[in-house]
C-alpha cells in the first residue's frame, strides 16, 4: 500500500475534507496534549471531548481496538482527574516520578498482554483488516494512560510508540487529518517527556 500524507498538497487537500468532528476530536486532543505537558489537570475535560468523538469515528471506519483504546482513555481520564484533583494540606498527593524496576516490569508485562488480547478478540471477532497494527497501537495507549495517571515519566515515552505507530495506521484508514494529528502528538510527546524529566530533577534535585 501506497501512504502519501507527508506532502503539503495532500495534507491541505485530507484537510479541506476532514469533518467538523474529526476536526474537533483532533483540536480537542492536542490541546489535551498542551495541557498534559503542563501538568494541567485540564488535560482531563479536554481529552475527553476527543475521545468520545473519536469512538464514534474508529468505530465508522473499522478501527475496533482504536476505538476501544478511546473507549478505556475516557474511563481513565475520568480517574486520572480525580486522582490528579486529591489533595493533602492544600498539596496534590500525586507528583512526578520515574517506574522503579518492578514497576518498569508490570508496565512492560501490561503492554504485552494488552497486545496480545486485542489482536486474539480482533482476529477472531472482528471484521478488522490490520489487527496486529491496530491491537499494538491499542496496547501501547493502554499502558502509557495508565502511566499518565500515575504521573509516571515514562508514560511519554509509550505516547511516543504509539503515537508513531498510528501515524501510517490513520492514514491507511482515511483518517488524513488524524494521522497528522499523531504526528504533532510525536512533537509533542518528546516535548512532555523533557519537560517532566526537568520537573522531575526539579523536585529531587532543587
């Protein structure tokens, strides 16, 4: 198959016919993104105007684990907001950390066994015509959620996997526009990782 997304002319013609709903679920997704770097609890009531949108869109266009990947964000971010909202004395009790090694191995065995679930239920229950690509985007979103809501500085970096994954994977189904979105969640994603890792050497270091 042939993915041409990376010319101006063909982003500016996917753009001129990208929906008024993808359009919101993507604006609404990067601005998520903004105010995740920034360790805004926003990041929440945002993401979650992209990811019911985006639900409906993966369903259409037969992205069945996608979908549900949006499916667990939203549950998630409705978790992630009210651990990120608990305070002790007036100060939040989650603060940003790296995953000691057993953490670092559940992460791992997490993604795995994601990975693998998604594409047994999508090779055997779906008419789905990409589920290794589309469970292994799926998983890595899984993991890198669970991550966020821990404030854990290597969710980042499963964001990054995912969101290059996604990239030919969007545009493979149409999604023009949402496949340029995951390439500005690439930027972005190397962009949070930095910005948490000083944050993190802020508050160990002073």
């Amino acid at each position: 198959m042939t993915i041409d997304i990376f010319t101006f002319s063909k982003i500016w013609q996917d753009f001129q016919h990208t929906s008024t709903l993808e359009f919101i679920g993507v604006i609404s997704g990067i601005t998520s993104v903004l105010y995740s770097r920034k360790e805004n609890i926003l990041v929440f009531p945002t993401g979650l105007i992209s990811t019911l949108i985006f639900i409906f869109l993966y369903t259409k266009c037969g992205l069945f684990a996608d979908a549900s990947v949006n499916m667990y964000y939203t549950i998630m971010s409705i978790l992630g907001w009210i651990m990120w909202a608990k305070k002790k004395e007036g100060h939040t009790i989650l603060h940003i950390k790296y995953n000691n090694f057993s953490e670092q191995i559940f992460s791992i065995s997490f993604f795995i066994i994601c990975w693998g679930m998604l594409y047994f239920i999508l090779h055997n229950y779906t008419p789905s015509t990409v589920p290794i690509a589309d469970s292994f985007t799926s998983a890595a979103a899984f993991t890198g959620m669970y991550l966020m809501n821990k404030k854990k500085v290597e969710n980042w970096i499963w964001w990054i996997v995912t969101d290059i994954a996604s990239i030919p994977l969007n545009a493979y189904k149409g999604l023009q526009f949402a496949a340029f979105q995951f390439l500005v969640f690439t930027i972005l994603a190397v962009m949070g990782w930095i910005s948490w890792h000083k944050k993190y050497k802020l508050q160990t270091h002073g």
